[in-house]
C-alpha cells in the first residue's frame, strides 16, 4: 500500500516539484519538503529513486545541494547552541 501511494505520488511528479522549495528562505518549508523526501524514499522505493537519479542527472539543479548543505548548516548550528545553552545540559 505504502510503495503504490509513493509511485502513484511519484508519477503524479509530486518529488520533482518539490525539490524547488528547499531553496525558500523559509526553514519550516524546507524541513517539510525534506520529510516529503523521506517519506517517499521509505523502504528504499527503486521507482522514486529512479526518477529523482534522473532529475539530477538531467538538470543543472545546484539550488538542491546548496539547499541541503544550508539546512545542515543551520541544523549543526542549532545543536551547538544547545549544548552551550544554560538550559540544557552539555552532552
């Protein structure tokens, strides 16, 4: 049920017209559509995996990369904050 859902997603382009937002300003729509990304890739799905292996390899899409490189960005950022924080104890 859940590989039908993701390929009928999948045909529908829903993984290609995604990807676009990772390189909004907005964080939350970023994690969204990288929990999209997730969902979609569940169970190592070969038809999502195909599709995006081809959108990368037929596009000049380097807002993707530097997209992901920002959110890990920010993310290491936030858990370091955290660590120094008075309010929660360093790990």
């Amino acid at each position: 049920m859940i590989k039908q859902l993701q390929d009928d997603l999948n045909e529908l382009g829903t993984v290609i017209e995604a990807l676009p937002h990772l390189g909004r300003p907005s964080d939350r729509i970023a994690k969204e559509v990288l929990s999209l990304m997730c969902i979609m890739l569940f169970n190592a799905n070969a038809v999502v995996q195909s599709s995006l292996l081809n959108f990368f390899l037929h596009t000049c899409e380097e807002n993707f990369f530097a997209a992901i490189r920002n959110q890990m960005h920010l993310s290491a950022l936030a858990i370091k904050e955290r660590s120094v924080s008075p309010y929660h104890p360093a790990w």
